[in-house]
C-alpha cells in the first residue's frame, strides 16, 4: 500500500513538473499500441486488457488493468495508444495516474485519455469514435506484461 502511495505520489510530481500542454510534442514517440477491437456489449461500458506494444521494433503482449471504454450498447470500437518517454522497457510495466496532462487541442474530447507512470512515461490513448469515453476507474490504472487473468 505504500508503495503505490508513494508511486502517485511521484506521477503526481512528475506530472506538475512537465509542461502538461505540450508533453506528447516535447517527447519523441517511442512505442506504440494496439487493440483488438473492443465491443461494448452492455450500457456498462467494456473493460481494456490485453493488447501488443510494439518497442524498437519487437512486439509485447501487454495487458491493463483499470481502464475502460464506455459508450453506446452494441458499438465495436478500436483503441489506439502512443508511449512517449520509454527510453527503457523496464519503466513501462507500472502504475499510471490518469488525466495529469491535457489534450492541447481546441477541442475537448472524451475519446482521448493520457495517463502517466513514475518514470516519465506517458501513454496517449484514443477511441476511433468520439462518442466513447475513455476512463479509469480509479485513481490509477496498472499496466503489466503477458496476457491479463
């Protein structure tokens, strides 16, 4: 327990720290992910597990543990996601605070969500339809490798 305390703590500071606006345009992209399509199936909306990442060149099956997408029953949708700032595959697997920094675009859109760990990795996700929203269900989200449970 005090270790994720401590680890929001840091993302807390690591994201004041950053100059929020313009992070994902200051930090090269370094890795990308990808989903298999999702289905909303209930007006609960569907939980995001298991994707690949896709590192210098290697693919890792990675899974999440805490975000979701929700929208309207019967929608398939597909989740994309940029890293920035993974300069090592060891910082990547960790606890992400969500919503620290800001999509610097005119317009505000729920398909969009950054969520960023203690070592500076941050992790762009988006939906293929503004419609959807996507969240955390809590204060943060955990990302890991191998399939989840």
């Amino acid at each position: 327990m005090k270790n994720t305390f401590l680890s929001q703590i840091a993302c807390a500071l690591i994201a004041i720290a950053i100059n929020t606006a313009a992070y994902g345009d200051s930090q090269p992209l370094a890795a990308t992910i990808e989903f298999d399509p999702i289905n909303v199936v209930d007006d609960a909306g569907a939980k995001i597990n298991n994707a690949i990442l896709t590192y210098q060149g290697t693919k890792y099956l990675i899974n999440f543990d805490g975000l979701s997408v929700g929208g309207t029953k019967g929608v398939q949708v597909l989740v994309t996601a940029e890293v920035y700032g993974l300069n090592n595959l060891n910082n990547f697997a960790n606890n992400y605070v969500n919503e620290l920094i800001q999509d610097n675009s005119d317009v505000a859109s729920s398909n969009s969500l950054w969520i960023i760990n203690d070592q500076g990795v941050a992790i762009n996700l988006h939906t293929n339809n503004p419609d959807l929203s996507l969240a955390s269900g809590g204060d943060f989200a955990s990302v890991g490798f191998g399939k989840a449970q």
